[in-house]
C-alpha cells in the first residue's frame, strides 16, 4: 500500500468514527476507579487470567451485551460504583473481592451513560474480561428490555465497532460457549455461573440489526 493509500485509509476510518460519534449521545457517569480497584483487577488479571500487567487495561475484541436484573439505572451505578465486591455476592466472592462493573449502561428510555473507559479493565464476564467490553441493560427477565434499549445498544456497537477490531458480539448467557477455545482465560475450570442475560429474543434482535458488521457470535457447542 502506497503512503497515500494508507493515508486515505486513515481518513476514511476517521471519517466513520467522527460520522458514528455525531450520530450517538453518551453521557459520561464514572464509576470509582481508586488504588484498591487498580489492584484488585491486576490481582483478577493475574489470577483468574494468568495476564501480569502493570495497568488494568484490555485490548477489546468482544462486546457482550447484560441486563442488570435491577429496574433503575441509579440502582445499577450504585451497586457498581464500590471497589469492593458486596458481601451479599458469596456465589462469585471466592473468585475475588473485586466488584463487578461494566464499561456502558443503557437505561429504559435508551440513555447511554460510560462508566469505564473502553480500554479499562471490567468484570463483568467470566473468562473474557481482559478482552471484552460490557454492556449492561437496564432490565430482567420479568422486565423485558426495550426497544429504545436495542436501538441504543445498535448504535454503540457500531460506534464501538468502527472505534476498535471488535470481532464478537456475544449475549452474556452466551459466554461458557468459549470454554475449550484459545480466547478462554479462566484459570478455574471449576469457576463458572449459569446465565440468561440479556435473553435471546434481544440477541436476535440486535444480531438482525447489525448483519452488515459481519460480527462473530460464540462457537457452536459440539455435542
């Protein structure tokens, strides 16, 4: 490739980004990201997917899609906004004392508010954190997700996906189907949890809005 190729190419990668960024409000809302969260996700890096690292950082590849099982988005910051994982969580406390987060929350009415940078360390799915981002939906099985929350999480995972080389667009219930895989990174065989977020009607959805992406699902599960 010639230097004025690469940098038309550049151009028209910026130009997609820029065109993506105008078409999208996202409203800026940080979790707390202290010293005792810096450490315990190194420490979660380390331990649970065997990546020593001097900062808490991933190189996304995946997004995966969550809904919170609670019905406030204020509900949600809240619950995220500790380091530290709450003592009421013993099914997954024996893993790490880290609390569970994610990087974006969509609210009913198809707000998108960032709590994470994109590239910062999450945990928010067993196995992939170090390389996917989070997407949490506000909503539960006996809250179905909305359609402004699937036309909100279609415009983020383009603009995500024109951002960064993101290659898989998961479902979180999706997840265990990496295990045996070269991107499965947990370091307990024995760690895992049954999930049906963000259910698959959503999944369905999303995927038939964003067939162009050409975005990998999970492997097939062989029987």
């Amino acid at each position: 490739m010639t230097i004025y190729k690469k940098f038309l190419f550049l151009i028209l990668i910026s130009a997609s980004i820029n065109s993506t960024a105008q078409q999208i409000k996202i409203i800026e809302k940080p979790i707390i990201f202290d010293a005792t969260r810096t450490q315990l996700s190194l420490d979660y890096l380390k331990r649970r997917h065997n990546l020593v690292q001097k900062t808490p950082t991933i190189i996304p590849s995946m997004i995966v899609l969550h809904w919170t099982a609670s019905k406030t988005m204020m509900g949600t910051y809240n619950a995220f906004n500790k380091s530290i994982l709450p003592s009421s969580r013993k099914a997954i406390a024996n893993a790490s004392s880290l609390n569970v987060s994610s990087h974006y929350l969509v609210d009913r009415d198809g707000s998108i508010y960032q709590l994470l940078p994109d590239t910062t360390f999450a945990r928010h799915v067993i196995g992939l954190n170090y390389c996917a981002i989070g997407i949490e939906n506000v909503g539960s099985d006996n809250y179905p997700l909305t359609k402004a929350q699937l036309f909100a999480n279609e415009k983020l995972v383009r603009y995500l996906a024109a951002k960064y080389k993101i290659q898989y667009l998961i479902g979180h219930y999706e997840h265990t189907l990496f295990k045996n895989t070269s991107l499965w990174r947990e370091t307990d065989p024995y760690y895992h949890s049954g999930k049906i977020d963000p259910g698959k009607t959503f999944m369905n959805n999303i995927r038939e809005e964003l067939q162009d992406l050409n975005l990998k699902g999970p492997p097939s599960r062989v029987k």
